[in-house]
C-alpha cells in the first residue's frame, strides 16, 4: 500500500473548501498513521502555469504546513488533473510493484476522480477514505453534495472502495488485509 496525498496546497487549503478543517486533520492523521506503519507517503502538487498564482514558486503552491512531507519523500508536479499525467510518477508507482493505493487530497471532482479512474484504469487497487477529500461548491452542487455523490454514487463498486477513517486507518496498520 502507498498512501497518495494529492494538492493538499495552501492555495486550496482555505475556508470556502468544504469540510476543510476535518480534512486537514484526517489527511494528517493517515499520514502519521503511515509513516508509524512503514507505508511510504507520496506527494501531489498541480502546477497551474506561470503567472497563475498557483506554480513552482508561489506561495499558494506549497504543501500546506499541517500535512508537508518529510525530507526524503517523493514529491511530484503535475500539469493535468491526473497524478498519472506525470510521467515520472506513474514510472516510480510502476517499478514499485506496489498494487494498492490510497488516495486522499483536493478536489474530488478533479484531480482526486481524475486520479482515481486512471490508477483503477492501470490495475490499482484504490481506497479513498471518505472525509479525507474535499472539494468547492459549484453551480450545481455545494461541496458537501459532491463529495457524497462521489462517495456513494461514482468510486464504490467501479473504481475504489470508499472507506471510513477507521477502515483506513486499519488499512495503513495491515496492509495485506484489504
């Protein structure tokens, strides 16, 4: 199992994010819970373009400090929704031989599904712990709305199982007993 902890940057990390304190604690706590275990912890950043105010450089495109990785853990930029956009991470998942992924991070209607979809398309198992994503309101639906219609309606029984926190939890304590 690798726990992939996606755009949890301070640019998203604010107030309007639904659920966004839970979800910062929650993320936090798989993290610990993680690297306690031994599953080594891989990071996600988007890089929106220069000038966006969201890329290399800007202070909305670092890793919020609550969930910020330790020297030594892999850190990869993508340019697209998808974390497998990035050629060197879908390469570093590959010659890992690993097959089980948990994702958790910002948003659930981008990059989290986006990830999702293209790590089950590739033959990964997927957990995504529920309370552990997020995402903003939108002209069709708040946050609240779209993290539960991709809960229970989207990932569950296509794509990922979706897990409580202490499922995950145990999850990251015993791997192999998915």
């Amino acid at each position: 199992m690798k726990l992939i902890v996606i755009d949890m940057q301070k640019e998203l990390l604010v107030e309007e994010l639904y659920n966004v304190d839970k979800v910062i604690a929650n993320v936090a706590r798989l993290i610990a819970a993680a690297r306690e275990y031994g599953i080594e912890v891989i990071y996600v950043q988007h890089d929106a373009g220069e000038g966006s105010g969201f890329s290399v450089g800007d202070e909305g495109f670092e890793i919020a400090d609550a969930v910020a990785p330790k020297p030594g853990e892999k850190v990869f930029v993508k340019t697209i929704n998808s974390a497998f956009g990035n050629k060197d991470f879908a390469a570093y998942l590959e010659a890992s031989k690993e097959e089980d992924l948990m994702i958790v991070g910002l948003q659930t209607n981008f990059c989290i599904d986006a990830t999702v979809k293209s790590a089950f398309e590739r033959g990964y198992y997927v957990a995504v712990p529920e309370n552990a994503h997020s995402t903003f309101d939108n002209t069709y639906m708040t946050g609240e709305t779209t993290c539960a219609y991709y809960n229970r309606e989207v990932w569950p029984g296509l794509f990922a199982d979706v897990v409580s926190m202490d499922d995950a939890l145990e999850m990251l304590k015993n791997p192999d007993q998915e």
